[in-house]
C-alpha cells in the first residue's frame, strides 16, 4: 500500500482525517445468537487482538464489556433491549435511520479524552444478504471494522477480507499490515492530520 491508500483508508467522506486504536483491553460481549456462533466471534477478537499486538480482558473495570456486538432480525427489535437506550444516545432515531436506509450493520464508536477507542456498539440485521455468510466470515469482518476506526467509505469498493484457494476466507494481507502498523506503541492512539499515513506507511515498510 501507498501512503495515498493508507490515507483514504481514514479519510471520512466529509473529507477529514481520522484514525483511532483502543487503547485499553477489548471485553466483548455478544447478544442474540447460539453458542456455537459465539465462540467463533470471541475467537475472531482474540486473532485480531494477537495480530495488532492488543490485549483482552475478561471484563472492563469502568463499563463491564467494552464491545457490545447485537444480531437481530429487525432493527425495531433493540428498542426492547433493556438499557440500550441509556447507553445510545437517540436510539429511536438511530434505529428510523437504518429501517430508512434498509442497511443491514451499523457501528457505534465512544471515545477516550485522548482520542482512543473507548467502546464499540455493532449493530447486526442478520437479512439474507448477511444470512449466507459463513460465520466465521461474518465474525472476522465485523471484528476487523472495530479494531480501528475506519473511514465510513474504507471499504465500500473493496472489502477487507480476500478468498484463498479452496474457498478460505481471511484477512486482506495489505490490511493486516495497516492494523499491526496503528497498533505499534510508536504511533499515537488518534491521529486527524493526513501526515499520519505517511508514519504508518513508515512502519509497514520497517516490518517487511
């Protein structure tokens, strides 16, 4: 990747520049599906988690789970979700727009003083569209657009992950190199000046 592609990777359709890590331990928590779905989900946390080089953590000391990741099959279903409307602030709003929009995911990001990743609410309609995904493939996807705060329009054209032979489904290497470059203790944990994809283009080209 050129630093010009690491550089729309984060740079929002209004056109700003924003690039955010975590900076404390992920402690997800996964609400509306079977136990076998969510041992793939956890699972998928903890691959991302040892690429980047970030922790987990059993609980969150200040909010318990710091993912909160809801399946549902209609969006007016999170209205009943006990507290939810405490923690997302215009909720029956949020959920209007996305029955508008027809979308199937949604993600909701907090934010630390410093600018780094506080909590992460995704957001998942599972339609047909999102039904016939592997789970496995569901979970890596999902789990990929919360490790960082992507552009709203990173992925729009290409997705994060790539297929191998027999049908494997895995990690884009470029965006791998992108999200073990954030996480490096070097970088800050939010960046807003473009300048910034020049040291992360610096540090992929420092690992190889």
């Amino acid at each position: 990747m050129t630093p010009e592609d690491i550089e729309k990777l984060f740079t929002r359709s209004d056109g700003s520049y924003l690039c955010a890590r975590w900076g404390r331990p992920l402690s997800p928590i996964v609400f509306g599906v079977e136990e076998t779905t969510l041992q793939v989900i956890k699972g998928a946390f903890e691959a991302v988690c040892v690429l980047a080089g970030h922790q987990m953590a059993e609980t969150d000391p200040e909010l318990g789970a710091n993912v909160m990741v809801f399946f549902c099959r209609d969006w007016a279903e999170l209205l009943d979700v006990p507290d939810l409307g405490r923690m997302i602030d215009g909720l029956e709003t949020m959920v209007d727009r996305l029955e508008a929009a027809n979308a199937n995911q949604y993600r909701v990001f907090r934010f630390e003083a410093d600018g780094g990743i506080k909590a992460c609410f995704v957001f998942l309609r599972m339609d047909a569209e999102l039904a016939k995904l592997p789970a496995e493939t569901l979970a890596l996807g999902q789990v990929v657009q919360s490790i960082l705060l992507w552009s709203d329009t990173a992925f729009a054209d290409r997705s994060a992950l790539a297929q191998v032979g027999g049908g494997q489904v895995i990690l884009r290497p470029d965006i791998a190199d992108v999200i073990r470059a954030a996480y490096d203790p070097v970088l800050p944990v939010a960046a807003t000046e473009p300048a910034h994809a020049l040291r992360l283009a610096a540090r992929i080209a420092a690992g190889r």
